[in-house]
C-alpha cells in the first residue's frame, strides 16, 4: 500500500473514563499525519446546513442578554464551573441531532488523542448514545477493570456515582467516569429486558489502560488463532507479526476474532486488510459531495491461508470494515451474530481556541462494504450464524467449551 490512510473508524475512543462509542472515522487527507487524529486543513467548514441563514448580529445580541440573565438571576445549586463559552461551541454541534459529531474541549481532545495510541486512563469500556439516546456499552476491553468487574456488552449505565446520566451526552457521561488510577467510580447498569430485566451496582477501580490490541496463540490441528480487541497506532505491525509467527509454528489455517471489537484507526484496518487479500476493495466511501466519493483498495497480499472470521454483536466500526471486506471478496467466511451497525465517518479538526487545544468531530461521510451494502444501523450478516448459550458470558479461547462460535469456526477449518 502507497497511501497511507489515517481514519479512526471506532465505536468511540473518547478515552475519557471508559472510552466513547462514537464510531467516528478519521478520513485520511494528506494534512493528517500518519498515525494521529491531527489535521491542519480548512476543509469541512461549509458542512452546516445553511439552507437557513443566520443572522449572527441578533444571535450575539441574545448570547449577551442570555448572559446577563444567568448573571442575574441563575442560582448555581453545584457550585460548578460554568464554560458559556464552550457551552455555545457544544450547543452548535448538538443542534444537528447527531451522536457522533461534538465539541471537545481542550481536557476531551487530549484523552481523544490518547485512546487512539493505546493507553489512557479510565475502567475500560466501549459506549455509545442507542437509538433511545441512552448509554450504552459496545464492549468492556479484555483485562480492563470494567471487563473484571463483570460489564457486558449491551448494558445501559443509568446512574454515575448516583446522579442519572438519562440525557446526558457522551462527553458528560465519560467525564464522570474519568479520574485518577487507583480512584473508585460507581456505576449502574440495567441489563436485560422484560421479566429479564434487572438493576446491578458496580464499584470499579479506575487504572490506566494499556491496550494490547493482538493476542494469539496455536490451537489444535494446525489451527492459528488471533483476536483483535481493537485497532490502535500498533495494531497492524502487531498483527502481521503474530501471524507471521503462527505460521512459522505450522498453522495452516487462521481464525480471527473481531468479537467485542468496537473499532479504531482505519490505516489500521486497511493496512490489515492489505495484508489478508490481493487486489481487493476494502470499502466505499461516500460523501455530502459526490465527486468525493471512493473506493478504498488494496493489493499484494501476503497471507494468503484459509481463515474464518468471527463477529458479534459487539463487532462495530473498523471491525465492520474489516469483517464486511473479508466477506464481500470471499476471502473469509463469518461466523457469529450480527454486528453492530456503525457505518458513518466522522472528521477530526483541531481548534485553537485562543492558545486551548480544542477540538471538533463532525460526521462527513458514510461507509459500505465493496458490494455496496449498506453497514450503518444495519450491521455485517454472518454467513453461519452460531448464538453463544444463554447463561454465557465468557468466550475465547479459555472458554471453548462454551464458545460455540468458536467451535463452529474450528469445525469449519477442519473440513
């Protein structure tokens, strides 16, 4: 591959507390750098709608009596420190009804940053704002507080240190969950539905989270095994090597694990996609703007072993991405459930505010598997769709005996 691609296809990496769900995507220009979620460009600023124009002399005259209101009359019962200011910037981006496209002030941008390079500090866990505009958890990452603390995917956390999150928009909801390592955090969730339907309370130790995005290992019958919990700055140059190292071991065959994988960066996803097939399309990318539209492809692939991927519900993103690709090119069977549904593009800008790093991500564009189908609110179909038992609630590699997915792969690669 001569182009490098940087997008952060991910159900969130907001890095706060827990990591946001906001499947943004970083679109790769040539002013991003390689491996960072920077940009100098000026482009993306005709993105509002401006089929209604604004008179902004009658918008800054209401701002100030707005002001002189609050000044006057607002009694502060949390004594908190109100930002007017950073509060309009957020208020323009809410305004366009979209989950994913917000305003990050400089302490957001900065841990934003952190969560695509693999470390930042909270209990673990991937998010999102559902359909009903609640918080929801995509997936806790392996070995992280949240994951041993027993979150799961599909848990919708109701209440941070007692105060309701009903309402709350990402950013605030992970900023109460952020804080110092070794620092407690409480958290409720309500899982399940129905008579099913039950309130649980957990009190998690925050710690800095170190993602080790690979991990692989020789299974039975010549068998590589290699799961993705996500895809940071390392995540390709990790892969390639495991699976290099797997092969030379003797594996014939390959199983890769996109299970729980909320996404990440996309230079990733196509750098492995690079990797696994030759010649191929690894997604189409359309834009406000038609004459942006394009397809992303690969070549010379150097992997070229039968594999089966697998999916769940918790697969999102660059995962869908990568997953879909595999499919439509029919260089992988999928196994598993449906996968989450996360096929928008969103775009980083920085902003200097007056010397403060701040920042905007805006949804610009939406993504489809080669074949055209579309991904967002839909989800990636597996080719065998293999339910993990009711009662489970750990799968992988130490858990086989229970992981039917993961039996049906290996059954699959036997044949």
């Amino acid at each position: 591959m001569k182009k490098k691609l940087l997008l952060t296809i991910s159900i969130l990496t907001l890095s706060l507390s827990l990591s946001s769900c906001s499947n943004f995507l970083n679109y790769p220009k040539e002013e991003i750098q390689s491996g960072k979620n920077e940009t100098q460009t000026n482009e993306g600023t005709d993105t509002l709608n401006k089929s209604k124009e604004i008179d902004y002399s009658q918008v800054m005259s209401n701002v100030q009596k707005l002001q002189e209101m609050i000044n006057e009359k607002f009694l502060d019962v949390n004594d908190a420190d109100v930002d007017l200011e950073l509060g309009i910037y957020k208020g323009v981006m809410e305004s366009l009804k979209d989950p994913y496209s917000e305003y990050y002030s400089e302490e957001e941008f900065k841990a934003l940053n952190e969560q695509t390079a693999g470390e930042f500090g909270g209990i673990g866990v991937e998010v999102t704002l559902n359909e009903n505009g609640l918080i929801e958890i995509v997936s806790p990452i392996k070995g992280t507080p949240g994951e041993k603390a027993g979150l799961r995917t599909g848990d919708i956390i109701t209440h941070i240190e007692g105060e309701s999150v009903n309402g709350y928009s990402l950013n605030q909801a992970v900023t109460l969950m952020r804080g110092e390592a070794n620092t407690d955090v409480n958290i409720t969730i309500l899982r399940g539905t129905g008579k099913n339907q039950e309130v649980k309370d957990f009190k998690i130790t925050r710690a800095i989270i170190e993602v080790e995005s690979v991990h692989s290992q020789m299974l039975d019958n010549n068998i590589g095994y290699v799961l993705l919990t996500g895809f940071q700055e390392r995540t390709a140059k990790d892969f390639k090597t495991a699976v290099d190292s797997l092969i030379s071991k003797g594996a014939k065959s390959l199983i890769l694990d996109l299970r729980n994988n909320p996404g990440g960066l996309l230079d990733q996803t196509v750098e492995i996609a690079d990797y696994l097939m030759d010649e191929a399309t690894v997604i189409s990318v359309r834009y406000k703007n038609d004459k942006n539209n394009e397809d992303i492809k690969v070549k010379d692939g150097k992997m070229d072993i039968p594999m089966i991927t697998l999916i769940n519900g918790g697969s999102a993103s660059a995962s869908e991405v990568l997953s879909g690709a595999l499919q439509d090119n029919k260089r992988s069977l999928i196994v598993g459930e449906l996968s989450f549904g996360k096929g928008i593009i969103q775009q980083i800008y920085p902003i200097n505010n007056n010397g403060k790093k701040e920042g905007v991500k805006i949804t610009v564009a939406e993504f489809y598997t080669p074949n055209g189908k579309q991904i967002h609110k839909v989800g990636i179909s597996p080719d065998y769709e293999v339910k993990i038992p009711d009662g489970v609630t750990k799968i992988g590699v130490e858990n086989l005996e229970d992981d039917t997915q993961l039996q049906k792969a290996i059954e699959l690669l036997k044949e």
